[in-house]
C-alpha cells in the first residue's frame, strides 16, 4: 500500500489551498453525548464571545516560520485558512432525542447559567436517528435508530442524511467526527480487507461490521472527511483506509487523547528522554458519566483497554532499551462510578528506577473533566481536516496523531505516542501545507519544540 499521504509528502512547494468559502458543516455521531454536547455548546459560547479556546491548538497556538527571531511566530489561524468558528454549522445522530441543550445539561459538565444563555443556539438541533445495534454497545439502547434491510441500505440513508444536511444548511463542505460510544472489541477479519468484500458485507449483513464502520463508510462515499474519536476498530479497517485513498477522502483516529493517557505520554516522553527505567505502571480512574457506564461491559473495556495500553510501548522502545523497559508491568483500569458524573479522577503509580538501579516511586492524582479536554480536540479535528481537504491531503492523516491515544498509520508502521514528536509532526505538515521549509530543530531552532510555537 502506499504512504497514505503521499499524494503531497514529498512536493514542498504546493499549489495554493482553496480557501473556505461559505459554512462548515460538522455533523456528529453521538449528538446527544457528553463530549458532542460540551464541544457544540463550548463552539456557540466562542461566538457569543462567553468564553475562551482553551486547549485548542487551531485558536491559540502559534508557528514558526523561517529562522528564530526573524519575527514573532504568528497565530495558526492568522496564517492558515481555517474556517472560522462562526462559521460552524452542527448536526448528528443519536439514538436519544436530546437536542444540544438537553444533552449538555444531562451531561452535567457545563453550568446551566452558561447553558441558558445559549438554549436558542442549542435547542435548534435535535439528531437523526442513529444507525445502531445493540450487540455492538451492550449497555445503552434507545428509540432513535434507523431500520433498513441490510447495512448498505443504511449507509445510504446516512448517505442521504449528508446530502440533506448540506441542502438544508447551503453547505459545501461538511466534516463527520464520531463521538458515540465505544464498540465492543472486534479484530479486522476478511470482510474488512478490501472494498469489494467490505462492501458484499454490508449487502450480507455481515455481523462483523459495525455501525461505526457505516458511517466511516458512508462518510467517505459522500467525500466528507471523517475522524473517530473512540477505540474502535472502524475508519482503520483496511478496506476503509483504501476507500478513503480512492475516493480522496481525509481521515483520521483513534479515540482522543484527553485525561490519564495525554499525562501518561507526557511523562512517559519525559522519563524516556532522561532514560529513567520503568518497572511498572499501575493506573486506575473512576468515572460516572454515560461513557464510563458503555465502557462497564468488559466487550466495550477490552477496546479501551487496547488502545490505552498501547501508548507506552512505542515510547519506551522495550527492544532498544531492554536494560530499562523490557520487563515493565502495565496495567490499566477503569471504574464505572455514578457519582462522579463526567469528573473523573485518576490515579497513577509509576515505579522507576535511577542511577545503579535505585529504585523510586512517581504518584499522580489526576482530578480532570474529560469533555473539558475532548471539546477543544474536536474542534482541532474539524478545523484541521477540512484544511487537508481543501490543500488535496487524503488518506490517514498521520499528523493528527497529537489527537489520539492510538493513533492511526494505515500503512503498517508503527504509530507515535510521544506527545511532543507528535506536536513537531503536525507542525511540520502545516509547514509543508504552506510550501515552507521544514525546520531542522538544530542549533537555536529548538524554540519551537517547547514553545509549541
Ligand atoms: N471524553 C473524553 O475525554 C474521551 C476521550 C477519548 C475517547 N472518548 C470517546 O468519545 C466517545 C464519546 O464520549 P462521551 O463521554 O461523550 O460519551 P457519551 O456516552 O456521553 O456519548 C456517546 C453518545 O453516543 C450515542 N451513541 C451510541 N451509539 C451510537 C450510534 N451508533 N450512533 C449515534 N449515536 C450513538 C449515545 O447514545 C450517547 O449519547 C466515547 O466513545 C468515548 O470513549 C472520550
């Protein structure tokens, strides 16, 4: 297969990208969630000017172009044309009836005196019905769901709901980011190979493709970029990967990188740097809100336990460094406890090892909001895919690895989980995006590592 980006990886000097013209439509699996709710009501906050982006990288960081101190790095969204947030148009799919409004006060992560001053802006939406199977998330059901007699007939209905949607809106360009609920864990087997037996398996109803997979398929059919932001196997499956080269279409995934993961990297990448040994990494939250209830059933767990126990391997290199990462033991669990609602608390204990093998003790206590930090990579995604659309990327979309705990290659090779390697890789792409030379980070251009700027 070939570099999933290659269409443009080795051509510096680029053709103009096409500028955005008109709204953005952004449609949402999983409208009625918590992550949906707090991105959808933080967006139309932004417009009312009720609050700052924080945490976004689109609306507040900075790039370096050229020498350090030729000049100040400019903003991103000064320099790169970004649609802009008021420009954004919200749609999605539920198998619940909750318009924005509704959801985010159930959500319960946003104060409902911010909520009221925006329930005309959120209560305009309500979502279309989700195409869901049960056996694929155990622990929810609801009345909103599609019927058709076979899966592909339910692609093309989302299919049809993307062309209603643009219709409606006077849209050109839409991007879909799947916030619904982890899937249980599902191997890629024979039907997710190709396209031709992928798409004979939406016609057979194959049990082993999921609602996730349909609308990745159905995405990528309709030409709108898509990005997962759950564990789940889905846009990753081959044959959707070579949709998307085929068709041109960007995509992107794994399941967003917020909370105990994204301080797991950080420090992982730190200990690393100074070859400090590991010889283990307990990790334990609690957590009460709707996603902490799907990931209760262990089929849901195992695909979050996959994807969050990948993340060290690939930073530690165990075959490089077998005198301090070969025999570390990692384990990961989450409690589903009601209470806390979406504010989980993590806990991590990290033995290690210095000098002469003397052995110390890290312990983190991580009191945080997962949707807090999930909305601002939402955004990111949306802003950042329509972008590779108009500049002609396709394909997986490796520099948005810095999104997500198991970061998509679609071409075999290994994924970067260093938080701040992940950070130089996105900022090379937009560089390259622009037809600006790459920065070398030799000499005193090392800046822009630390000042993400
Ligand atoms: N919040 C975070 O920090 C974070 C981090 C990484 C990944 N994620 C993932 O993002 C997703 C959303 O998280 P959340 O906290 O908003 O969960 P949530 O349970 O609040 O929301 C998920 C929504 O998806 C809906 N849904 C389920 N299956 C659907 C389908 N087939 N079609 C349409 N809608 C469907 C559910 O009804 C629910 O409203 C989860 O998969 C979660 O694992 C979240």
């Amino acid at each position: 297969m070939s570099t999933p980006t290659d269409n443009r990886a080795n051509n510096q000097k680029v053709p103009d990208i096409d500028m955005p013209e008109g709204n953005l439509g952004v449609l949402l699996p999983g409208f009625s969630g918590a992550v949906s709710s707090t991105f959808v009501a933080g967006v139309e906050a932004l417009k009312k000017g009720l609050g700052s982006p924080i945490g976004s990288l689109t609306q507040l960081g900075t790039i370096r172009f050229g020498k350090k101190n030729d000049t100040e790095p400019p903003r991103i969204k000064e320099v790169f044309p970004l649609a802009e947030v008021d420009d954004l148009v919200f749609g999605g799919w539920d198998i619940y009836h909750d318009n924005s409004y509704e959801a985010a006060l159930k959500a319960g992560v946003l104060e409902k005196s911010l909520l009221d001053q925006l329930e005309g802006e959120l209560n305009k939406t309500t979502p279309m019905p989700a195409v869901f199977e049960n056996k694929f998330v155990k622990n929810l059901d609801g009345p909103n769901k599609k019927t058709g007699k076979t899966k592909m007939h339910l692609a093309e209905q989302l299919i049809d709901d993307i062309g209603s949607f643009k219709k409606d809106n006077a849209l050109d360009r839409v991007v879909i980011v799947w916030c619904a609920s982890t899937e249980v864990f599902i191997e890629p087997g024979d039907v997710h190979d190709t396209i031709e037996k992928f798409e004979s398996g939406l016609k057979e109803n194959h049990p082993d493709i999921s609602p996730s997979m349909i609308y990745a398929y159905a995405a990528i059919q309709a030409g709108v970029p898509f990005a997962n932001g759950a564990p789940n196997l889905s846009a990753d499956a081959p044959a959707l990967v070579e949709l998307s080269q085929a068709e041109k279409v960007p995509i992107a995934g794994k399941d967003f990188k917020t909370g105990q993961t994204l301080m797991k990297t950080i420090l992982a990448s730190g200990l690393k740097a100074r070859l400090i040994g590991i010889d283990g990494w307990f990790s334990t939250n609690i957590l009460g809100n709707r996603d902490g209830q799907v990931l209760d059933d262990p089929h849901s767990f195992k695909t979050k336990e996959e994807s969050k126990l990948s993340v060290l391997d690939s930073i530690f290199c165990p075959e490089r460094y077998p005198e301090l990462y070969s025999d570390y033991y990692h384990k990961v669990c989450i409690n589903y406890y009601p209470p806390r609602g979406d504010a989980k608390e993590a806990w991590d204990n990290i033995d290690i090892f210095g000098w002469l093998g003397y052995p110390m003790q890290i312990k983190v206590n991580f009191l945080c909001r997962d949707s807090i930090l999930a909305a601002p990579i939402v955004l990111d995604l949306v802003l950042l895919l329509d972008l590779a659309q108009r500049s002609d990327l396709y394909g997986v979309q490796q520099w948005l690895s810095f999104y997500f705990k198991s970061p998509m290659t679609g071409d075999g090779t290994i994924p970067v989980h260093d938080v701040f390697q992940q950070v130089i890789k996105l900022k090379s792409m937009l560089r390259q995006i622009k037809g600006e030379d790459l920065i070398s980070h030799l000499g005193l251009d090392y800046e822009d590592l630390y000042d993400i700027g």
